[in-house]
C-alpha cells in the first residue's frame, strides 16, 4: 500500500475565477485525465469549504465536468455582501481562485507521478508548474 503525501492544487491543475455579487465562482481545470480523475474525488464541497473557512460562511457547490476535465465550484457568501460592500483587500475571486489553487489534497506518490508525466490535453502549452 502506497503512502499518501499532501500537494497543493496547482501540480495537477489551474483556475479561472471570477465573481458575482456575494459569489465566487471557479473552473478547476485538470492538464489531463489522471490529474482529473484525482482532483474529481479530492476537491469537494466540505473539503473546499474547509479551505475557505475563514472567509466563507455560506455553502459550496461541485459540479464535475468531465468533457473538459474541469470542476466547477460556486461558494456562497464569500464575498461578505459584495466585493464593494466588504473591508477586506483583494477578496475578489480572481484572488480567491489563486488561492484554491494552494488547497492540498492527498495523492499516492505513484499517481502525482502518472498524471505529471501524461501528457496534458487543450491549448495550453506543454510546461509543467513545479512548486
């Protein structure tokens, strides 16, 4: 049985953000299908709402899109009344989203290695993030 080490979100994938009144609203985009299948049963609601705690008082929303290896995740009150009603600076969800992408999940040493050496699928450019 292989151990199990804790990476952050961003060797498997990468984020589009944006927000909507008290909302922040991500795409989580796997590079290929290992990374997708990984981050498909890692990235959950309470998971991501145990991320954000500090921040989010409202609820968290998953839906998998596996035609293109993306999960999309809507939190709830995130944004404390709006992003022009709150105090607190850069708490939009271009923000929020780099720091979904700091979120660590759990993956096998043997499955980070797959799905780092699978080559990724889109229009991105073949360059893989190392942290």
């Amino acid at each position: 049985m292989s151990t199990v080490q804790r990476v952050p979100l961003v060797q498997l994938a990468h984020a589009r953000s944006g927000d909507k009144a008290d909302w922040v609203d991500f795409g989580l985009f796997a590079w290929n299908e290992v990374g997708y299948r990984i981050i498909e049963r890692e990235v959950t609601a309470v998971k991501v709402q145990a991320h954000f705690a500090i921040w989010l008082p409202g609820q968290v929303d998953v839906w998998p899109l596996p035609n293109i290896l993306a999960i999309k995740l809507v939190l709830h009150g995130a944004l404390q009344g709006g992003g022009a009603r709150n105090l607190r600076l850069d708490n939009l969800g271009k923000a929020m989203g780099a720091a979904l992408l700091r979120m660590e999940i759990d993956v096998t040493p043997e499955a980070l290695e797959q799905a780092q050496k699978s080559p990724r699928r889109g229009w991105w450019p073949d360059v893989s993030p190392r942290i």
